[in-house]
C-alpha cells in the first residue's frame, strides 16, 4: 500500500497509517464518528456522495453544503468555500475525481484548499476512490500538499479504480494516533476485513497497473461515444467529465423536476439513470448517467433515451 501511494501520489505514508476496511464506506462512517462531535459543521459538495451529509446529521453535527456550480465546471469555488467558514467548521469534504459531476479538482484548487485549512485550522477528509479514473490531467491529493498529512483524512478503496466493488475492500491514510482508535472502531463493528480479499488487493496493487490503463482507455472511449450522442438530444447541455464515469447533464429545459425526468425515462424506455436530488438539493436541474457499461448496451441505451426524450417534446436548447 505504501509503496503503491508514493508510486501514484509521490507521498510518504507509514503502516501505522494506514488502516484497512471492508470497502470504502466504513472509513467515513466511522472515521466521522471518530473526529465529529455534536455541533461541529461539515463542509460537504453538493451535489456529492450522500453519505458525506447523512453521517454528519447523524452524529448530530451541522452538514453544511458548499454548492458546486457547472459554470465552475462542477469544482470547488475557494471563495465560496471561504464564505461558509465560521468558528464552528471542524472539517472540509473534498471528493476529487467527483461523484456524480465527473469534475476533477485542479493543482490550484487543491493548494488553495490546503492553504485555507492550515490557515483555519480545519481537518480535511479527501475521498479519492476515482483516483485511477481521470482523463485529461493528473490526480492531484491533497496530501502532496506541506502540513496537510497532519489534518486529513484520506479514503482510497479498491471498487473502482480495480473494478472490485463487491470485493469491499478500502483504506484510510490518516495520522497514527487517530489510526489506532479507527482500527478499534473497525474491529469492534466489521471485525477484520477478508483475508483472501487483502491478497487479491495486494496482486492488483503489485501488478494491475497495466489492466487499469486498459480500463480507463476503455472508459475514455465511452466517455467520447456519450458526449457525442448527448449532444445529439435537443434540451440536453453537458459538461464534459474530467474523471470518474458518470455524465451530470443539465435537463433543465425539459420541465420536469429531476425525479420526474428520471422516472419518466425508467418507465418509458427502460433507462435507469439517477436525478441529480439523489446527490443533494443542488443537484435539481440534472441527471446522472452512469458510463459503466458496455458500448453495445451504451449505445442502446441512448437510442431509447432520444426516442423517449424526443416524446416529451420539451427540449429547446
Ligand atoms: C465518492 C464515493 N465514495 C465512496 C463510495 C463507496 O465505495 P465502496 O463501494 O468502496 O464502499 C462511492 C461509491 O459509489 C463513491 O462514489
């Protein structure tokens, strides 16, 4: 593990940092229940994963959400960030390559962000599960960054960067001393985490190199075979993914609410994408459309999508 992070994230990391988890959720959930006490406030993306906010209100701290706009390209605005700031903030949620927007936060956002939690004193929790997954520019951790392994947080697993999702496996990199009593929180809730998933772990981080560029030339090719085919459908306006799989198009022109649209789509034509609300309050106005899937079926699904959208008769770019 360590040798596979100073290889793809150039930073140092010791065992004792490193705590290993049946997939990626139990590391916020409990790494949450760990560092949060009531009344703290939580910095979050929305739209983002919607674990980040649930946990945070279920310790009963304050989730407070930073709205990520797609004339931003979906990234974090540092002012906007800054102006969320107060006394109370205990921790900031990065999530960078992003679910559900495909956004990626750049060198100089991640150096602004890192500089303004040294400067506010704030804990940062990096979700960085769609490390492998990105297209036109490098993934860039917040922990590259001078004072920031002391103050984060960073969730890794292996479901989609080697494709091993129901394998459940994850990690945290994160300070020695909150790594014990994470570990004491792992054993006594999930036990350990399976052997022979460890093992599987270990040969993909030895040797998946070469299977994950093949995954993500692969993705790439689905990535551009979508954005031709959304650019096809009158209504539909899309910010192009930097990372991750999932397109987050504007559907704002249909009328319908997100949930309205998404349902109309399952039922019409057999398509299951998600609404943006899935991913919080601002994600109203958008879709999220998973890549995951082969060409073939990718293809038939924007088929019916077009004919069944073409129906509602409301687009009008
Ligand atoms: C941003 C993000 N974090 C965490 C997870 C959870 O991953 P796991 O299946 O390894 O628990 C997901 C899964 O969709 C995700 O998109």
């Amino acid at each position: 593990m360590c040798v596979y992070l100073r290889r793809t994230r150039g930073i140092e990391v010791f065992p004792e940092e490193v705590v290993i988890t049946p997939g990626a959720k139990p590391v916020i959930f409990l790494s949450f229940l760990l560092l949060l006490e009531e009344g703290d406030e939580v910095i979050y993306p929305d739209p983002g994963f919607p674990a980040y906010r649930s946990i945070v209100e279920f310790i009963g701290a304050q989730a407070v959400p930073l709205r990520l706009r797609e004339e931003n390209d979906f990234r974090i605005d540092i002012d906007e960030l800054k102006s969320l700031i107060t006394s109370k903030t205990k921790m900031i949620v990065i999530n960078s390559p992003h679910n559900p927007t495909g956004s990626v936060l750049t060198k100089e956002d991640m150096e602004a962000i890192a500089r303004l939690a040294r400067e506010e004193d704030l804990l940062v929790f990096t979700d960085e599960v769609y490390s492998e997954i990105v297209y036109d520019q490098e993934h860039v951790s917040i922990l590259q960054f001078p004072g920031m392994k002391e103050r984060t947080v960073m969730l890794d697993a292996f479901s989609k960067s080697f494709a091993m999702t129901g394998w459940r496996l994850g990690y945290a990199v994160l300070p020695e001393e909150w790594a014990k009593p994470l570990s004491l929180l792992v054993t006594n809730s999930n036990s350990c985490t399976c052997t022979f998933t460890q093992i599987a772990g270990v040969e993909a981080l030895l040797n998946g190199e070469e299977s994950v560029r093949a995954m993500v030339r692969e993705f790439r090719r689905r990535r551009e075979f979508m954005e031709k085919r959304m650019a096809q459908i009158e209504g539909i306006k899309i910010a192009k993914p930097q990372g991750a799989f999932y397109f987050f198009p504007n559907i704002a022109s249909f009328g319908l609410s997100s949930k309205e649209l998404a349902d109309y789509l399952l039922e019409e034509s057999g398509v299951a994408v998600l609404p943006g609300t899935a991913f919080g309050g601002y994600g109203e106005g958008y879709l999220r459309i998973s890549f995951a899937n082969s060409l073939e079926k990718l293809a038939r699904a924007m088929d019916k999508m077009e004919e069944t959208l073409s129906k509602l008769g409301r687009g009008g770019k």
